[in-house]
C-alpha cells in the first residue's frame, strides 16, 4: 500500500512538471507579449528576446509626431451577409525614418494594463523593401497623447500586400510574422506624443 501511495505521487509530481516545463519551452520566446516589454531597457540573460532596433531593420523614433488630420476615419466591414460601416475619430502618427530588408509592415499594438496586447491591432502601413521616410499609420481608435503603443515590424511573407493578421497553429505567431534579427524583435515601446 506504501509503494502504491509512491507511485501514485511520484506521478502526480512528474506529471505536473511535465506540464510546467512543456510550458515554459512553448511559451518563452512570447512571454514579452504578455508580461511587458521583456529586456527592452534593461540588461539580458542568455536565449531572452529583446526589443529594440537591428542592423538591417530600424524604426526612427526621433521625429515621432502626432499629425491631426481631422481625425475621423470611416470604416466598412464585410462579414459574410453583414455589413457594418463605423465611423470613429483617430489619431495619425508619422515616422520619420523606417527601414526593413523586406517588404512588410509597420504595426501598433495597444498597451493594455501595462503589457502589450499582442493579439490586438491599433494601425498598421505597409513598408517597401529599404528606407521609407515620412510613414503614417493611423491609429483606429481614438488615442490620448501619452497613450502608449508597441510599434513593431511585420514582414510581409507571401508579399501580396495584404496584412495577414491570421494567427496559425501555434495560436502565438501569425501568417505575417515579426521581423527578428537573432533573438531582437523590431520593437519599441512608444507615447503619443
């Protein structure tokens, strides 16, 4: 009965370690997502993904500028039979400088309770291969200055100019997937100015 009441637990503990690890392997690379800006500001530990800018992919910050243009945008959707038109006001933010080795595009995502909201998508503009100068993207909700934003590169895998915000299997990545250089992600935490 001793031996039993052994095994018993021996298993419950492997089986929850197991579980822990097998999480921990999948989860790890997109924990920034989820709990904040990983390293982006701080120091490093091996294997950890960091945001910032790259050799051969940078977004410019200095410049950001907040460019009111009206600031009421409207929208239509088509969902099968439905059709929904909404009309919001907006706010535009320009970049003065974006470079990507391939074209892709430039993507915000809100900050939500401190973390960034990776599954959420605020405005995004599609980049050509090399420098682009002067890119908008409009912001699809209303945004108060110092409302904050993870801006971040998306390549644009099958190049068909269209935003596949579609996410695959692993119910993490999406079709149009992050630009990485090694483990840093082209990303900033940024404000409206």
């Amino acid at each position: 009965m001793l031996d039993s009441h052994y095994r018993t637990t021996w298993r419950r503990i492997m089986t929850l370690h197991t579980i822990k690890l097998v999480a921990a392997v999948l989860l790890a690379p997109y924990l920034f997502l989820l709990h904040g800006t990983a390293a982006a500001q701080g120091g490093t530990t091996p294997g950890q993904i960091t945001l910032g800018n790259g050799e051969r992919n940078v977004i410019e910050l200095d410049g950001l500028a907040n460019v009111d243009e009206g600031g009421i945008f409207t929208e239509v959707l088509i969902n099968c039979e439905n059709v929904v038109t909404r009309r919001a006001n907006s706010t535009v933010l320009t970049f003065t400088k974006v470079t990507i080795e391939k074209p892709g595009w430039i993507v915000l995502h809100p900050i939500v309770d401190g973390r960034p909201n990776g599954k959420m998508i605020s405005g995004y503009s599609y980049l050509q291969a090399g420098l682009n100068e002067n890119t908008s993207v409009r912001i699809d909700h209303p945004a108060a200055s110092g409302d904050k934003f993870l801006v971040m590169l998306h390549s644009d895998v099958n190049e068909d100019r269209t935003f596949d915000f579609v996410f695959v299997e692993d119910g993490v990545n999406v079709e149009d997937k992050a630009v990485f250089e090694g483990r840093r992600m082209i990303a900033h935490i940024i404000s409206v100015p």
